[in-house]
C-alpha cells in the first residue's frame, strides 16, 4: 500500500469512502491518489457517460454463457471486459452477478448464471480470474439471497442456515476464496437467517461475520447505488464504501458520527485501509490511463454466442414436429 492510513485527517478518510460522482471516487492529490472509477456490467463496460460516442462490446447473457459449461469460454469473456474497460479507463466492473436463478418471473435472471451454485460458482471464478488479470477489479453481486426485482428494496429473504450456506452463499464464497475477487456488492435487499434481520448493507453477521472474519475477505464492500440510507447502522456493519456520490448519507453524516464517538475511529481507518489497498491493485498510484478507442471482438463475441446455443438431440427426432407439406403445396 502507497499511503499509510495514518498519514490521512480524518476529513480525508471520510471522502474516500464516498462518491465524488456517480461512478468516480474522491482523489487524493496530496498522496498520489487519483480517482478510482467504477462501471456497471456485466454483461459489457457500459462506461462512465463521459466519453462522447462510446459503445461497449455487448458479451451474451450470463445464462447463456452458463449454458456452455466451459470455464475457457467464461475466461474469454473476461479478457473481454478487461480490455473494454481499459479502454474506458475504469477500475472496477460491477461484475458478476452471482445470485441464483430462483424463479423464472424474476427481472434480471438473464444477468444471472443458473439456478446451480456450483456452476456459478466454478464459471464466475474464470471469468472474475481473467478480469483481474487483464488489471481490473471484479464486483462480485448481489450479496445475499437477492433473487428477485419485485420489492428489491424493502423484501427481506428468509434463509435457514444449512440453504444459505450451501446454496445461496457458496457462489460467494468461492470467488473470494478460490478467485480473489476484489470487490463485494451488498445488495438493496435484507436477509433474516434466523439470528440477525438486517437490510444486506447493514447486516454484522453477513458482511464482517462470515465475509470479512471467517472468508477472510480484505477488499472492498461498496454498496448497491443509493442502497445505503443510514450512516452507523452500515458503518458498523462493515460497509466499506457508500456509492454514488457526491451526496450518500455518508458524505453528509459519517464525519460527525466518528468525531462524536458512534463510529469509532479504528472502524474508519479498516475500511480506508481496503480502499487503499484496492487502489495499490488496481494502478490507483500512477497516472490514469488515457481512455482509448474500444477493441474490436466482434470474432470472439460471435464464438461465444454460438457455444452458448444448446439443440436437443434426440437420435433422428426433431425438437418438434417437422411441418407436414401436402401434395398440393408441392
């Protein structure tokens, strides 16, 4: 790590964990900190809006790339991102989405892998490693039990303990510790696993419990956009970051909640650290690249495309019945 937490006012440590825009952080000039940028996925670099003209390559659905079954497919699809957002000059891809398929009436379930937690979890992880190769952040989302669009921010999922570990959490898990996944979306959903009943970006047990003490977990936690609506609730928690900006109730709330003592100190100073370090790996201490013109994968994207269509084959039968053609129309 370039900077030393302790070398930050506080007045510093409380603006690197907030927004300065929808999608950029707050830069620290003084120490050699540019802003970070992120964009949303995950199925292209949909980009920051301040590149006149951009375009993404568009990489098919998840669910389909799932259909594949092929670890090297999603790898490629990685490259994929990778290249694209170097091309946009973002840091982090709000990518994968790594929730489960629960029922077919959910809104974003063509952003989602499958309904099998050990396929998502081996197909994410080629496509996280990939893109992190290429020197981008991977966001893993939605962190947890978030499988539906209806009430998304006000339902709170009901998870026994042995179906959330084995089912709903495990995707989770093995990007963090098999694929080093670099950042964590809580979602805008709350979880109730029967000891704590908490809004996702709030819930102790989840984000510090089980991500952060028993996975081991040391990159960032960033909220959903606008997910986060209170500030020591969240902070507490182990909420690390609270997008968009520049205005979250932590920029307008977090520095009186550490000066009068809600918000301990040494709470601000782990997640600044996490920032921090997020930076150091991602080139947040040199010099932004300048955004360049997007690559050209159209042969690549069409290879991926193709794999993920699956034909029943049944011996010598159709799918469905072949049309039957009378002698007249011949």
């Amino acid at each position: 790590m370039s900077t030393p937490v302790e070398s930050l006012t506080l007045a510093e440590k409380v603006r690197l964990l907030t927004g300065a825009t929808p999608w950029r952080l707050h830069p620290l000039p003084r120490v050699g900190l540019r802003a970070l940028v992120f964009s949303d996925g995950p199925a292209g670099v949909r980009g920051t809006g301040e590149i006149p003209g951009w375009t993404t390559a568009a990489l098919p659905a998840p669910s389909a790339l799932a259909a594949t079954w092929d670890e090297d497919a999603l790898r490629r699809a990685g490259a994929i991102l990778a290249a694209e957002a170097r091309a946009a000059g973002v840091d982090v891809v709000l990518a994968p989405v790594v929730n489960l398929q629960r029922t077919p009436l959910a809104g974003r379930h063509f952003e989602y892998f499958s309904e099998d937690p050990l396929l998502i979890a081996r197909l994410a992880a080629a496509l996280v490693t990939a893109l992190q190769e290429g020197g981008i952040a991977a966001c893993a989302k939605h962190f947890a039990a978030n499988d539906s669009e209806t009430a998304r921010t006000s339902y709170f999922a009901q998870v026994g303990e042995r179906a959330l570990r084995e089912v709903y959490l495990a995707p989770f898990e093995h990007l963090v510790r098999e694929a080093g996944v670099r950042t964590v979306m809580s979602a805008y959903s709350g979880l109730d696993d029967g000891t704590e009943r908490a809004p996702a970006g709030s819930h102790h047990r989840l984000l510090t419990g089980i991500l952060k003490r028993e996975w081991g977990f040391d990159g960032v936690v960033v909220s959903d956009w606008a997910a986060t609506t209170s500030v020591v609730e969240p902070a507490l928690a182990g909420l690390d970051l609270a997008m968009p900006g520049p205005t979250s109730p932590w920029s307008e709330g977090l520095l009186d909640a550490v000066r009068d003592g809600r918000v301990p100190e040494h709470v601000l100073d782990e997640k600044v650290e996490r920032v921090l370090r997020l930076a150091s790996l991602v080139g947040g201490f040199e010099e932004p690249t300048a955004p360049g013109p997007a690559p050209e994968p159209a042969d690549e994207l069409r290879k991926l495309a193709a794999s993920s269509m699956v034909v029943l084959r049944r011996a010598d039968a159709f799918p469905t019945a072949p049309p039957r053609i009378s002698a007249a129309s011949r």
